[in-house]
C-alpha cells in the first residue's frame, strides 16, 4: 500500500511525504505509477497544483562584438 502523510506546511506549499514498498529493481517503475496515481486524484477531485510563477525582465541585451 501506499502512505501519504503531511510533513510540513512551506511558503507555498503542503509537504507531502509518500511511502511505499517496492522490490529495488521496480523501484523507478512503481514510484512512476505512485506519481501519476496521486496527480489523477488531484485532478479527479478538481484539486488544482499551482506552480509559482517568475516574470524575468531583460533591461537591456548584451552588444556582440
């Protein structure tokens, strides 16, 4: 089974730590199919991910020689 437990509250976020039990050689694989499971949820439940956002603003570009 999968554990999910809420660590900490961040700036912007809620942390998450997920456990599970996996076999070494399958460990890449299923902590994939965890991922996308939890992101399916979130979505099946219109609960949105925002991501933060950074505006960069070039003042000026340099001269090539």
């Amino acid at each position: 089974g999968i554990r999910i437990y809420l660590d900490d509250f961040g700036d912007n976020s809620l942390n998450l730590v997920v456990g599970f039990w996996a076999l070494v050689i399958q460990k890449t694989y299923i902590a994939s199919k965890v991922k996308e499971t939890i992101y399916k949820t979130l979505n099946d439940n219109n609960i949105e991910i925002p991501f933060p956002q950074r505006t960069v603003y070039i003042k000026e570009l340099p001269k090539t020689v």
